[in-house]
C-alpha cells in the first residue's frame, strides 16, 4: 500500500502537467474572454499580470505547483472564491448520489448476472440479455430526459430538478445506475458462467453439495474479483462527478461544478477537479486491491513472492 501511495505523487505530476499543457494549448485568449474584447489594452495587460499569463509555460506551471505544494488549489478566475474549499462542499453531494446509484447497481446487477447465468437458453436469460443490451446502448441524456419526463412532467411524482432530500435523488441515482447495472449484468453473467464449466465445481457437485451452496461458496466468490473491478471503475467515476447526469438534473455536485469551469474556460476549477479526481480513483484503486487480497488467496501469495 505505501508504495502505491507514494506513485501518487508521479503520478500527480504527470496529470497536472498534461492538463495543464492542454488547458493552455487551447485556441483563444483567456484575459480577452474574461474581460471581454471592448476592455482597454491597459485593463488587459493588468488582468495579465494578476493571473501571471504573462510568464512563460513552465514558469506558471512550476508556479501553480508551489501553490499546490501549499494545499492551495487557487482561485476561480469568475468568482474568486478558492477552489478546494468549494470541490470541498460540493463532494458530500456526489457522494450521496454515488452511493444511491450504487446501492441499486450491485445488488440488481449481481442478482440479475447470477440468475441469467443459471437460466441460459430461456426466456429469462433473453430478456436480462436485452435489458442489458439497452442500457449499455441508450446513452444517459436521453435515458435522463425520458424519465423527467414520465416521473415529473406526467405523472409528476419527483422533482426534475435541484439539490435536496431523497426525492431529488431519485431519478439521478437511477439514470447514473442503469448503465452500470447493465455492464455489471454482462460481466457477472460471463464469470459466473465461466466459473460453473469449472472441475473444481463439477467435483463439488459429484460430492452432493447442495446447489445453493455450491453457487454462493464455490461459484460467487470466485467470479467476485471482476465483479469487484467493475464497481470499483463505476464507484470511482461517479466520485469523480457524473458531468451529463448532475448537469441535467442540476444536482450540485462535482460534476456538474466542473462542466461549468468547463465552460467558462475557469483554469483554476478545471485543474482542482481533477486533481481530485485522480487523487480519488487511486484511493478506490487501493481499495480494490485491498478486496483482492481478502477474495483470491492468489493475490496473497504473490504479493508475498515479489
């Protein structure tokens, strides 16, 4: 573990400096957009010097580093307000929709991949097969409008829209939860079907052990190390902000606070969310291989040779 902590900090670097390179190759002046194009060359050339645009590359981006090394993430270009604090506030909202939208997807894709795995051929595998094939497809804009407009214009029984209680909760978390329910679906379907041609399986059965405990002891835990993988990638993600659906939904998250420095070419918010956004898949990252040592002995063992 400490020394996957300690490749967090090339890794930062690397990041940083990619972003950083890509924010600042980007067509159009950032001062002018700012100010706007009637602004005096005077105020332009002030404005400049204020956020030090007026350095060399390298210049400002060691400079960012130092303020970085300070805890300091900066300042909004729009707002002024500093950036770390506001990702700061606004994570304990992504959190929330996070873990709503997982509590939907891991226990529905799992229950949902086990069961087609046990029924193939029949009209029960066909059916998760197609539910899974269209949530996979849909892409998640349109799959958010339609559920607006069926649960809040029609039948009017959620908010579209906001931050607030569980029922502005609701239809985000099931937007965010649809397509990764279908891919956990897909993946615990091909493991679980993988696992059950086994010899070991095929021994377990010849000594009588009942199915049930053949499929939870045997089978399940070992097509768990993919299915962990598939939930860390999605639980990291949506950590890292949900852009299109906390943007639709207007739902104050990380998201939807990077789209709008996305928009407003806000360097300073830009850089902070993903800088965060890195730091936060290490830490799933770490996570995860900490459920692969306790799921597979192997990994175990082979942490234990190296």
């Amino acid at each position: 573990m400490l020394k996957r902590m300690a490749l967090l900090i090339p890794l930062l670097l690397g990041v940083t400096l990619f972003a950083f390179f890509l924010l600042k190759s980007l067509p159009g002046d950032i001062v002018t957009s700012l100010v706007g194009e009637r602004a005096s060359p005077e105020s332009i050339e002030r404005i400049r010097k204020e956020l030090g645009a007026d350095r060399g590359f390298f210049a400002q981006y060691t400079g960012y580093l130092k303020l970085l090394a300070t805890g300091d993430f900066g300042r909004s270009y729009y707002t002024s307000r500093e950036v770390l604090p506001d990702i700061a506030a606004k994570f304990p909202n992504t959190l929330k929709l996070a873990f709503a939208a997982m509590l939907v997807t891991v226990p529905s894709g799992i229950l949902l991949g086990v069961a087609a795995a046990y029924r193939r051929g029949g009209l029960l595998e066909k059916g998760i097969d197609a539910f899974s094939l269209a949530g996979v497809s849909v892409p998640v804009f349109w799959s958010a409008l339609m559920v607006m407009i069926v649960f809040s214009l029609k039948l009017k029984l959620l908010p579209p829209s906001g931050t607030g209680d569980l029922r502005f909760l609701v239809l985000p978390a099931t937007v965010l939860a649809i397509p990764a329910t279908a891919t956990l679906v897909r993946v615990t379907k091909a493991t679980v079907a993988d696992i059950m041609t086994m010899p070991f399986v095929n021994t377990a059965r010849a000594k009588g052990i009942p199915a049930k405990r053949i499929g939870a002891v045997h089978v399940l835990k070992n097509a768990l190390i993919p299915i962990v993988t598939i939930i860390g990638l999605d639980f990291g993600s949506y950590l890292n902000g949900a852009v299109v659906t906390e943007t639709i939904f207007g739902w104050d998250g990380i998201g939807r606070f990077t789209m709008e420095g996305i928009l407003k070419r806000d360097y300073p918010v830009i850089m902070g969310c993903i800088i965060a956004g890195t730091v936060i898949f290490v830490m799933i990252n770490l996570v995860t291989d900490i459920l692969y040592h306790y799921l597979d002995p192997r990994v175990r063992l082979d942490a234990r040779e190296r």
